[in-house]
C-alpha cells in the first residue's frame, strides 16, 4: 500500500473525529461525546500551542491512519518532549506500514527542532504487541507510570 505523510489540515475534522470515536471505542471501550470530541479537534487546529495532527493517505487520497502529537516542557532537561497521543490505523490498513511512516515523519519533524529533546507516548502495560512495535523504532520502556484525577470535581465527563 502506498501512503502519503502529510500535516492533516480542518479539512480532514471529519475523519480526526471518526477515528478518535473508534479509537476510544476499541481501546477503552468509551463512547465519546461528539459535541466535546468535535470541539477538542477542531481546538487543536485553532491553537498550533495544543499540538498538530499528521495523517496518512492511501493511494486513492483516502486518510487511514492519524497521530496527534502534543507538547510538554522539560525543566530538568530545558527543552521539548513531543507526546504522540491519538493513534488510530484504519483496521484495512493495518501491518501496512502506516503507524511507522507516521511515526517516522514526526520523528524526522521533531528532529529538525533544536528544541525538541524527545519523543514519548503512552502504552498498555498488556499490550505486549504495540510495545515491541515501539521498541522497534527505537523508543525505550520508562519506570513512570500514569495517574489522573479526572474529571475534576463539578466538571462533565467527556463520555457519552
């Protein structure tokens, strides 16, 4: 299958959308609201200081996979880390290559920034599949783990 990288624009709002409908349906088995989802994405294209979205055609200029990247500061280290977050491969582009083209191109992006320092993202513990993908492109297990308190108190929740 032949993909084209490129930076997803508002035009593709309806598969961002659509994807992170099913990606948090697959993984986490949530429906998400669409208003807030909606909202979130279009959020993102608004203010490039909330992250950017990269997307992979097929040859017939279909998207089939996205990443979403974001950005956290690193006072210990005085620069960018670029968390990877919304990955979602179409299940007919699956094992094509997708996720590591997508992969690749951000690397490639946060390598051509003196600013960026790293590239992380978050994965299951039990997905033993999707951590031997990353170890494969080089990414390194960490001894952190994730907590949240969400939502916070008096607040809706984004599920639906």
């Amino acid at each position: 299958m032949g993909l084209t990288i490129r930076p997803a624009t508002a035009a593709d709002e309806a598969v961002l959308v659509a994807f992170n409908a099913a990606l948090a349906l697959e993984t986490e088995h949530k429906t998400l609201r669409p208003d807030v989802l909606g909202s979130g994405v279009r959020a993102v294209f608004a203010d490039p200081a909330r992250g950017f979205y990269t997307v992979a055609q097929n040859e017939g200029g279909e998207v089939v996979a996205q990443m979403m990247v974001t950005f956290e500061w690193s006072d210990w280290r005085n620069g960018w880390f670029w968390w990877v977050q919304s990955v979602y491969v179409r299940p007919d582009a699956r094992r094509s290559g997708a996720f590591r083209s997508l992969y690749r191109e951000v690397e490639r992006r946060a390598a051509a920034d003196p600013g960026v320092i790293g590239i992380r993202l978050y994965v299951e513990r039990e997905n033993a599949r999707a951590r031997a993908t990353y170890r494969a492109l080089g990414m390194a297990e960490t001894t952190y783990g994730v907590m949240e308190e969400y939502p916070l108190p008096g607040r809706a929740s984004d599920i639906g």
